[in-house]
C-alpha cells in the first residue's frame, strides 16, 4: 500500500484511504467490543473505572506539580485547530464536486470519527483494567515500558491469529493513510509549486513531471523511513509535533483567508513563519515547563501575528 502514491497518484490514494478508513473503523469498533466481554468476565466494571480515572497530568516538577483539568481538556482539543491546516485533508476538501457532496461526508466524517475516536478512548481504558487484572498474561510487562503497545498486545494475546491480523492491519492502516497522502502532497508541491515556477524552460512535457513526482515521493519516503527509525519520542509524541508544525503554520492562514477580508500577504507570511518556529521552540523547551501543547500554543502564537502583521501591512488597493 505504501507504494501506491508512487505508482497511482491521487484517485489511487483516495481510493486506499477509503479502504484503510473501513478497516480503521472496524478495528476501533470490533476490539472494544470484545474486550468489554473479557473485561466482564475479571469483574471489571468500566463505568466505575473511567469515573474513578484521574484528568490531571505530570508535569516537570520544578515548576509546576499538576496541570488542571481544563488545560488538559484544552490540550486535547487543540488536535482540531491541525485539521484545519493539513493540506492532505484539504486537498480531499478540495476534491469535492458539488454540495450535496460537501453534505454527504460532513455526517460521514462525523460518524466516522465517533466510532473512531470512541473505540480507541476505549480500547486505552479497558487495556490498562486488563494488564491491572493481570489478563494479559507476562505480555503486560511490554505494556508498563511502553503504554503505546496496549492495542497490539490485546489483540495478539484476546484474539485468534487470523482476526489478530485484521485488527492489527487496521492499526497500521491508521499510520500508512496519513502518510501516504502527505507523500502525495509533498511531491506535488515541489514539482507543480516550486520546480515549475523557478525552471526556465517554458513548457515542460507532461511525461517529464510524472518522472519527477515519482522519483521526489521515493525519495521523500526515504528521508521519513530514516528519521522514523532514529527518533526516540513517542509515536504520540512525533505525531504531535508534526500535527502542530503543518496545522499552525498554514492553519491560522487558511482560516483568515476565508473569513477576513482584510487578511494581508505580510499576514499569510507571518502565519507560516510563526507557527514553524514556534512549534519547535514550544516543543523543545516550553512545553515542560508550561505545560501548554505545542499543537495549541503555536496555532494561537501563528494566528495572532497573522492579524497583527495583516493591520499593520494591509493590502494596498488596486486603483481602478
């Protein structure tokens, strides 16, 4: 599946995420499920378990020795200010043929993400009651090194081998739609938005760019598979970062365009340049302390200079 963006092109990775969308969804519906049965059977009650859990999160103790609730909850909710600025989802947006369209998938996408989101919210919960009761076996040594395995461990040690193996693709299906698109996107940009704007040659075969956009989506994928084997945070952790860095640069920007007509170009500039910067100055060295997101800190960080630098250096108007 990962070499399709290479080989198809845009219908290709539609068409696979539709797939991998599916399989998302039945994993994020079909383990809870079954893991709610075993949990019954270890007298494990849910509903006392996630009254009973606590909304609070460590932070460096030098500083600060609790984050509150409400800024745990806002941390959470900062994951959908990204959305609006990931051009693989906007590109899909963008794809859209009519409103009755439009309509169609706002409920899908709603009912999607319900499933989706609950299902795991559930998975997390009923897996640490489990490795608790100790139902998953010497496997839940795994668990308490590195709490990111739970899925994978319910499945393989609840489950037979072959429906092991079609939740666990639902798993990476998750990882490999995200990266494929911005594959996609990525090898698109340089070839449509940057190497035909800088070459000199005035028209450029057709055959020629397909060449390109191929060979810069392996090499792009490369340059991802080496630096996901030599970072060390978590898979939380990298998503994160990169969710911040794509949504508060080109997110804030997005936004403003559409809805403030006094939105400038110094404004669109200051929008990509803060949120890069700040995303990885927030998460190299104030997020500990702070105890803010890098995904809520630098969206709110790129909006603000937006505005500021757009009343500042307005549009000048075309005297007609």
């Amino acid at each position: 599946m990962h070499q399709l963006p290479m080989l198809g092109g845009f219908i290709t990775v539609v068409a696979t995420d539709a797939f991998q969308a599916v399989l998302m969804v039945f994993t994020c519906v079909v383990l809870p499920i079954i893991a709610l049965g075993i949990a019954a059977t270890y007298n494990i009650n849910i509903a006392e378990t996630i009254a009973q859990a606590s909304y609070t999160i460590p932070l460096n103790v030098e500083t600060a020795k609790q984050a509150t609730g409400g800024l745990l909850i806002l941390n959470g909710l900062s994951w959908a200010f990204g959305y609006t600025g990931q051009p693989q989802l906007l590109t899909r947006m963008m794809a859209m043929r009519n409103k009755k369209d439009v309509q169609k998938s706002r409920w899908l996408a709603v009912a999607w993400t319900l499933l989706a989101y609950g299902g795991a919210f559930m998975i997390g919960i009923i897996g640490f009651k489990l490795v608790q009761a100790g139902a998953l076996g010497d496997a839940a040594s795994a668990v308490t090194t590195d709490a990111e395995k739970i899925m994978p461990i319910m499945v393989m040690t609840l489950l037979n081998p072959i429906l092991a193996g079609i939740l666990l693709s639902g798993a990476v299906s998750a990882m490999m739609s995200t990266a494929s698109s911005q594959l996609m996107v990525v090898s698109s940009s340089m070839t449509e938005d940057f190497y035909l704007h800088v070459t000199t040659k005035k028209k450029i075969k057709e055959k020629r760019l397909l060449f390109l956009n191929r060979i810069l989506t392996l090499i792009v994928g490369l340059a991802g598979f080496v630096l996901a084997i030599t970072m060390k945070d978590t898979v939380y952790g990298l998503v994160s970062y990169a969710w911040s860095g794509i949504g508060a640069s080109f997110g804030p920007a997005i936004v403003l365009l559409i809805f403030w007509k006094r939105f400038s170009r110094a404004g669109v500039f200051a929008s990509l340049i803060t949120g890069t910067v700040s995303a990885v100055v927030w998460k190299t060295w104030l997020l500990e302390p702070t105890g803010i997101s890098e995904r809520l800190a630098s969206y709110l960080l790129a909006f603000f200079m937006a505005v500021v630098f757009s009343l500042i250096f307005p549009e000048k108007k075309n005297k007609t």
